[in-house]
C-alpha cells in the first residue's frame, strides 16, 4: 500500500515486484551492493551485470561501494563506454560532508572524458528538502524511507444526529454534514446535509463530494485505477492552489 | 500489534477485546460519548449504565458530553452516589485552556461535597509530557494516538563477509559480529563474532544476545510471553541507567 | 480618565455611569455572571432579564456561566427567539483552548437553527492581536484591563536658556523650541522658537502646536469636547501614515 | 501613594515633601542640574551650594551637567575639598556606553588625588537588574520610573456562595473560603471558610489571614504604620524563602 | 599593504607618510589627543594649531579629549570661527551611549548658533555597519581596526594533471583550468583550460583571466598603479551587480 | 612568527625547517598528497616512501587521496605490515560527513586484521572544538590555519601624565602605572606606579611586571628561549586558574 501511494503521489514507479503488479507498471530499479560486495571489485562486477541483463535495460552503475565517488563513475565509464546510461550515488552518510560538491565532481570528471550524457542518480535518506537542493546536479531520485511514514491523523466517529436531530458533544458541529468541491480553486466547503447548492467565495459552484459505492451490500460504482487517481493527482498539483476549505 | 507493544512497554491495559486475548488480560475500559448523546441527558445515562452493567466493574462516568467538567463531575456524584469510582476527562482541546486549573476545580467540587475518594481520569491527545504535567491532580490516563506511531527507525541488510573473510562496503564495519549485553549497566557492546569474552568497561561480563530460535526449519526454544517481557522491561526502567553501547 | 481615553481613542462606548457622563454619552453594557448565579438557572435568567429591562436594551445573553458556549447559546434561542439581538462569550481562560472554534460551533449551532443574526460578542482578557484573530467569527468586543495601563512614559522638565541665551546639559538641545505639524502628513517638526515657518521632507508647511490656554490666570481658550477629540483621532487613524517627526 | 509603597518595599527614603509626611520620614535629595544650568558654571554651583545650605546636610554634588563625569568629580573634590560627600551621576543615557567604566575612572581618578572616602551616587533610568551590575563601584542610587508603575493585576469579584451553599460560575471554585498563612515557610494555602485549622506540606500549622478591621461601620482595628510594614517586608525578605501557596 | 589594499578597496586616503608614497598619493590626518593633553587646554590647543599649520590645511578640530562633544564642538567654533572645517569625534566607547544623538546635539547646537557649514567627522572603531547608521549625521569617517585584518582565506596548491593527464585527489577536480571573466555580468566561470570561447548563462562571452607576467624569468607586462586598480574596483562596485562564478 | 607562537602556546612542534631552526628544535611533517598523484597509486606510493626515508623516521601512511579513508588504512597495512606507525585521514570536507564514524570505521578494520597499535592522525581544517570532539578516536592532530589567525587586540599610546602630573583625555585613567601579577593566583593587578606592594584578594602579594630590557641603548637582559616561555605557559595553563585582573 506505501507503493502504491507513492506511485499516486507522483512517484516514476516503485521496485517490488508484487507493488508493481498491484498498480499495474513494470518494476524499476537499479544493481545493488551485495553485486560489488560477492564480485570483489566494481569494474568486474559492472562488466558482469552488462554481460548478464538484457539489452533493453538502462545501465545504471551504483558506484559508491568500495571507491570514493568520482573514481567509481570512471571506472564505470571505463567497464561500459557509451552503454553507460547512469551512475547511482547511494553514498554513505558519513561520508555525504558536500553532497552537492560531491556531484559536482563526478559531474566534471565525466565532461572532462566525453560523458556529457551520462545521468547522475542518487539515493539513500532523501527527503524533499535534499530534492530542491540537489537538482541543479542530479537528474533522477530513489527515496525510501521519507516516503513511507507520515505522521498520524487523528480521527473520530462522533454521532451528531439522533432521530433526525442534530445533537453533538461539545467540541462537535451537530447535523448530518455534505462537503463540497469547488470546481474552480479546488476549495472544500462543509454545510448542512441537505444544502443541494453552494457558492464559493471564488465564484465557483460547489460539487457534493459523498458518493455511494455500496448499496444493499452491493458495489454500485467502480472504483478508479491507480493511474487515474494518480493523473488527477498531478493535474491538481500543477493547475491549482488548493486552499483549505472552511 | 500497536496494543501488545504499549503493554509489553507498561501500560497497564488495552481496550480492543482482540488484543486483550492476544495478550493474555481482561480488556477494560470505560463508557462512551455515544451513550450520553443517544440517551440526550448525562444524568440518565449515568443511571442506566449503572443499572445495565455488572457490579464488578468499576463506575467511571464520563463527564465532558453536554456539560463543563466541573458541573458534570457533580451530576455524576448526584447520580451515581458512593458507587462512583472515578469521573473521566475527555475534554475536547478547543476547551482545554487550562486543563491543570479544571482538574484543580474538579477537585475541588467534589472535595467539598465530600467525593475525596473519587478519582480523576484524562484522556484525549495525550503524551508523556501531559502525564507528568498533570500528575499532581490525575489518578489514571488513557492514551491512544501518541502510543500509536513511532518514527520509522531505519536499517539495511549488508553483507559483512564472503567466504569467511571480512568484506563490507563503505560506511559499514567488515566481518560476523555478536553483540554482548552487560548484566551490571545494561551496556550493548558490538565485537566480532568469535569474540568469547568481553570485559564492559564497567566491570561486567558481557553476556551474547544473540540466540538461534530456528534450527533446520524447527522452533528450538520459546517465545517469551507479553508478561515475560513487560517484567524485564519494566525492571530494566526501573533498576538501571541504561546507556548506549560502544 | 481611563474610559475618557479609551473613548478618544475610539471605543464605541463606556459602561460605568459616571465616565459616560463625563464624555456626553449614554453608557453601554450587558447582564453579568451575578444574574445566572443569583436565579441559578440560565433559561430562567434569561427569561427574568427579557421581562425586566426596558424594549430599547438590545437582548445580549451571557451564554458561559454554567453551560458549554455552544449550548448556553442555544439556551439564550430558546428562551428569547427573535428577540435575542447577541450572544455574549466571557469564556474563562481555563475553557479558551482554541476560542476561535468554539465560536466557529456557536455561530454553526445557531445557524442550524435559523437563527442567522444573532451576533457573537466576546470579552474577558482581550488586547489588540486578539481582535484582529477573532474578526471573522466575532461582531464585538468588550475591553478591559488591556486598556486600563499603558507603559510609563518617561519626561523631564529641562532649562534650555537663560536670560535669552540657549543653554543646556548634555543630553538636551539648548534653546526655546517650536514644534509644527505638517497637515499634509502629519509629521512632527522640531525647530527653534523663533522659526515662524518650517517646510516638511513632503512638501507640506508645518503648522505651529504649542497654543496658549492660559493667560494672565484666565483661560482664554476652550477646550475641545471628547467628541471633537476622538473624531480627529479617528480621522489621523484613518486617513494619515503618522511618522515620528524629527 | 507611589512614594509610601516605594519606602515600604525597602527603598530608604523618598524626596517629595508631602510623601516625606505620609510616613512620618524626613525628605532626602540632593542638587538639580538647574542649579548649574542658572549659575552657568559647576565649580561656582557646588561652592554656591555649600555657602548655602545648612551644615548637617551632605554634600552630594551632580557632576555631570556641562562636564564628563571624571572632570566634574575632579571639581566638585576641588570646589569642596574634604567637605565632598559624595558624587551623583546622573549621566545622559546617550553618554553612557559603559557606566560601570565611567564609575571605574571617576574611582580612580579621586582616589588618585586622595578622595578615598568620597562615594558614588548613581541616578537616571535604573532598575534593579542595573543596581546587580553597579554595586562593585556604587554606593547609593536614585531610583524613580523603574518604581513608579507595576504590571496590571487583574482581579475580579466573584458570587461563590448563594443562600449557604456553594454555586460558582465556570472557572471559579464555589464556596466561601478562607486564606491561611504557614509562620514556617511564609505558604498561603487556600481552604473551605468552615477549616479551622491547616496543616501546612512543611509541617507548620496555618494561621488565618481574613481579619475585620469594619464592624458595624466602626473601625474596631488599627492600621499599622508603614514603619511597621515596611519592617515586617524586610523581615519576610531577609528571613524566608516565600513560596505561592496553593 | 594595509593600507594600499585599503585604499584600492575605495577609501579616500591613508595617514601614513610612507603608505601615502607607495600608493603616490598626499597623506592626510587630523589632530591627535596628544595636543591637547600636552597643551592642557582645548582652546589654546585649538589656536596653537591654527597659528603653526599651513593655511592650505583643513582645520578639523578634535572635541572629545577633555569636554563632552556638544561643548567641545561649540569651544571649537568660539576659537577658530568661519574656519573650521569639520569637528571631529573620536568619542571613547564607555561614552558612546547613543552615538547618533551625540551627533544630533552637536548639529543642533552648531546650526543654532549659525555654524550650518561645519562638518561632523567620525572616528574610533567604527565598522561598515556603523557607517550606515551614522549617514544621516556624519559627513566622514576615520576607520582603522575594522580594515586592518580579515578572515584567513584558506586555499592549497594541489597537482591536477600529470603528464597532460588529468589526475586529482577525491575533493578536487582534475586537470589545468582556465578562469573566464563575463564582461556583461562580471560573473566567473571556471572551464578546462583549451576551452577558448565560454559562453555566460547572461549571454555575454566570457573573457580569459590568466595572464603572464613573467616569461623566462622576465617581467613582459606592466603592473596596474593603485589609482587604475580602485578605479577599476568602483566601476566594479557602482556598475554592476557581481555574482559568485559557478 | 605564528609557528614560533604556537610552538609557545603548546603545540609539539612544527613542520616547516626555518621556523624549526628559529625555535631550535627538528622539523616534523608526514607525507603529502603530491607524493600519491605523482606515483598513481598509493600502495606504490607508500612503498617508495618506507624505501627512500631514512629508518628512524616513523611511517605515517596518508590514506585519502585516492580510495575511501578505510579502504586506504587497509592498502598502507597491506604495504608497510608492522612499520606503519599511524595513519593520517586528510579527508576532504565534502567527504567528511561524519568524521567520528568515518575514523570508527578505520579502527575496527585495523583492529579486525591485527593493526591495534597503528595510531590515526587527522589533518585538515581542525580547531579545538573538532580536538575535542575527536579525541576518542584520534591520537594526533595537525592543524594549520585555526591556529594562524586571531582576532585583532586594539590598542592605543596614550599621553597619561604631563610633567609629572596625572592628565588623561575622557575614557583614560590619568597618571604612570605599575602592572602587578600576584604569584598565587595568576591575577594581573594595576596600580599606580609608585605603590611598591600590593595585596592580592587572594591573599598574595603582587609582583611587578615591569622589566626594563634595554638602557642607554643596550640590552642589559636576556631573553627567555622559545622553549622556556613555552615550559611556564604549559605550567600556567596546568597549574592555575587565571582570572583577567583588574
């Protein structure tokens, strides 16, 4: 489920396999240490990870194990050539003084020898504060950890109407409630149950947003895939200030 | 899980009836706002929980639905009498200024009307620095979301060692380890594997934590249960300085 | 003097009987806690004050002296209908955990209700900031202790000439002094005496301030009614960006 | 009013003649910088001074009107050589940068020339966290806003008891009520009207402080003189460690 | 070399003689402490220094060593008449209260008594940020300490190439480099030294900034004189808004 | 100058051959960085260097230039075996992302293989918080710039006496003075000239520090060698607690 909210979130796509089967997309991903680590030697080890995966996969050379960075994106350069796609710097955080200077470098080194296209990923422990800071040097981002916690949303069940009376507790707002969406600056608006039209203080009319998918125990509605969650997502991220509604 | 965890960590009880079996305790708890709200009227409710439930369980009245605390404290005393264990505090945070001065009035009300014996209950929102905040007028809490998440503590799966020699990439220590608990300070002391002995540098033996439950696919040795652990852990809080190891 | 200021300085009114005197006007005010606490009862209170007081007083309940605010005010609906002109919320610090939703439930409440134009007035303990956080739910405001004490201005008289000659200690500019104000911006100019003309930074003439009221033991000038003075208040508040002067 | 609470707290004398009378003190001050400024030169000033006034005053001259303080305590040392009680700065805040230094040359320079016994006398805008810093060069200080205003405290009479029983508003402790003082520790614990005897945390037994000075319109107790007071405050702040009571 | 960079950097002269010949400019100063000390009055000090100096010389007198400023300004004033120039304060730190109303008073009473033209020179211990508060009174500053030093400017030869090959420590980026200079936006931007052409993000193209000084152990190219250095320097300061190069 | 000041203010010693000489001591330094670019290769590097340099040299290995400070450790292992001495971490800042955690790592890879006697060395942009935050891991230090500036102490000649009598401008104390330094406590006490003995608070008696070193143009004392002041500086810090005098 983390994945898979991820990937609604605006995420490129997820690496577990089963994750990727329940959002309908191919897994993504990148070779990891234990490759360097039982290999011995980086140069080998990227040698034999081009040798052993099919073509149509992008060469993405994780280069942090056992060297310093800008020596592993030449060594890299040195065991693919052109077929180099990309290099990964999951770099230790005991090591990440200037993450950014650390970019820099590789980046240099690559021109210098003719990589120009050679992309730069990183990963391990970014949030995204450490995003906005790294792209003027890194093209691509694998996160984890910030991604899969948040913190938690309190919630209650409160009982409001009795009877058809509105009757709440103190702290509570009494009567059966509709929020609406504001089709025009994406507001949302609570009123009473049976308010069937609202204005919005932007001019906009507001749309009821409780819709039934269950009736008689029965699905009435199907419910969106994730792409299409996903694709209005980003389509409310991009086109409009979402204010709190009151 | 959420529940056996807050047990095993020295709560005293849980309310969910599942998780009181998985745990081995009776589940407890008290009454609802939905009763007031359904009956209409705090003194009613608090005469028709005392008729319906058996005697056994102690009477804790909730007594922030309609009224303030301090008067609702007072019909609870009204209605129920001797038979009053304890009244319950659940103020909604848009009323909660001065939560101290309302559990000081609360008190104070009930003192004069000769209620000393009953008990002061809080719950809603609270952390451990409420708790020590309103110790000198609180008998008990109830404590839900603060319990319920925990930052995500991260960790990683490194490969350590190949072939019986230590290898590991940047940023990890090479080899097999053990880590040695010190049964005088509680210190945890990490040293490589085939290290039979450590001195703590507080004069103790470390003893191994380490311990093989599994052996050729079969459980060798028990699991402690939920009053096992709850004990340790409670007398390692309560009998030592627990600092952490090297 | 303190309601006398407070007037000029643009309050809408004062509720003891001998300020409003003293500045021309009828004094303002609403029911206190004594009433509800003497009858005992909020509805009956209510009731008591409705029948009592002349049809001209404007029906404003205190609506927290027993009851939650939320339901003291539909308390005050009930027992006066259409003729209940405002709610009154004196709130005690204690219950002011988030005043702002507290009136948010009051308004919703009587709005449910159809009671639309009942206004929300709020006193106890409130300054400037206060105001300017409760404008969108509240109607009016009653002011006390916040208005009551101002910082100590600190002043001295100086000798600054002797038998014509400017003379002064250090610290202090010697010589007779003029001050102007600019009615253009209402800047303060300071300038020798004898200065019969001072242009300002904007471009206005400044227009001399020190005016004789007394002369030979007879005063020769009248002072200005309360209204005149609030009224110019008001209308430097409203109309200027008042500047310190040189 | 002002002067009378002044002395009672501690302050040793006041210089207005009329608050002098109110508690039965001789008025204490010394010379006005419009001495200097009318006779125009300091020299002639202080000896102007000491020709006047009657021998059993002190001399205190004010060295800092038209001269640095170093250069005025030089004058005022020549003017009435071992007459010289004492020097007042009363430095211009603009002037002082570093008043504890300015003290420092002012020592040093009349200790140079032998004026071992001539103290120092400050004055001008301080408050009790500058008399802390001054006090290694200090000997007296002149003391004026810093006394003259105090922080609203906000009160308010409150119906707790109707008929005998207790009935208080939301936020109020219902009942009539009685403070004890413990004579150990200086504690006031609040009680019930009807408790006669308190047993104070620290082991003292409460003595009632509510004591009727009006009795059927006669005044039937004597007020104490502020000589009194102001030695019982002394007392209470030499003596104890006064904790808030209950 | 203090005072030459000083003086490329923007300042309008330097006092020492010998500073004043390496840069080819006329040394420039005002009266020191000394005179008035030795002499033992500031007027006749005043007059001296009038009566021996070369009428080509600005009188700029010095008026804090015995008297405070204000008086010191206006004895200046009395002794030299329509010439004098400028006062200047030299004012120690521990009378340094509030500097700027020093400065106020001193205008005010020099334009009092008709000496509009006299200017105010500042000295002792002022840095940039003082000189920004003190515009609106002060017409000069004498600034020493603030110039004289600065933080160290780590830097550190390191080999990049070897052999024409690119070669580098981890944290520095291999190969000769060329400096380039962006006359549009005075940017620098750091390239491989056979770049011959770089292009800025401004648009402008940039310029190469190594030059050769010394071939075969000979000087083939004029060094700048300061004055076309702190020309160059203003330009810079006044025209252009200079960002750090990538 | 600064090597000669730090050598006296503790340091053990310093690297470049003049100043050795100027303190009359040998030189110490380790390898640089040149020598591993130049050769390509460290492991190589480090065996030319254990060929070239005479025996009683001790072998300290620079194990950052090219592979990760924990890897290099290993390498100069590998190539020196028991003559290794130490190693010395230069680590860049860029790649010192957790400094403690990076010479954690080196120790327990050294230990792991047998090297527990190879000592760690850190270089690099160190002052005395890092000495004291590393001091757990690291047994030497080499630090340069924090050591090669300080702030400026301001200082002034003042004209403090005139033919014998006491005269100072505003802000000087007037008059010859003796500095005294009391033997017990370190204190630094002023006095005027001629007082000839002077009591301590601590109950000493001060000793004059004035020392006249040169009469009628001849040095008639000698100075104290580098190695005599740096022996009463390391007693001072040692021995006492120095408080700022009077």
């Amino acid at each position: 489920m983390i994945e898979r909210n991820a990937y609604i979130g605006g995420c490129d796509g997820v690496s577990a396999v089963s994750s990727a089967e329940l959002i309908g997309e191919k897994p993504l991903g990148t070779m990891a240490h234990s490759l360097m680590i039982c290999v011995g030697d980086e140069k080998k080890a990227f040698k034999a990870f081009n040798a052993a995966v099919e073509p149509e996969v992008r060469r993405v050379a994780l280069v942090d194990t056992f060297q310093d960075e800008k020596f592993g994106a030449l060594t890299a350069a040195e065991a693919l050539g052109q077929k180099l796609y990309a290099v990964r710097l999951d770099t230790p955080s005991s090591r990440r003084g200037d993450f950014l200077k650390i970019m820099r470098e590789v980046r240099w080194e690559l021109d210098t020898r003719g990589f120009r296209d050679v992309k730069i990923f990183l990963s391990g422990g970014l949030d995204e504060y450490d995003i906005l800071r790294y792209n003027s040097y890194a093209d691509a981002y694998g996160v984890g950890t910030a991604i899969s916690n948040a913190p938690v949303v309190d919630f209650a069940f409160d009982i409001v109407e009795v009877e058809g009376q509105p009757r709440a507790k103190r702290g509570k707002m009494s009567g059966k409630k509709q929020t609406f969406r504001c089709p025009e600056c994406e507001a949302r608006i609570l009123a009473p149950f049976n308010d069937t039209e609202i204005l919005c203080p932007c001019g906009g009319t507001g749309e009821p947003l409780l819709t039934q998918y269950i009736e008689n125990g029965e699905i009435v509605k199907d419910l969106q895939s994730a792409q299409d969650i996903r694709r209005r997502v980003m389509s409310e991220i991009e086109n409009r200030t979402i204010e709190p509604g009151a």
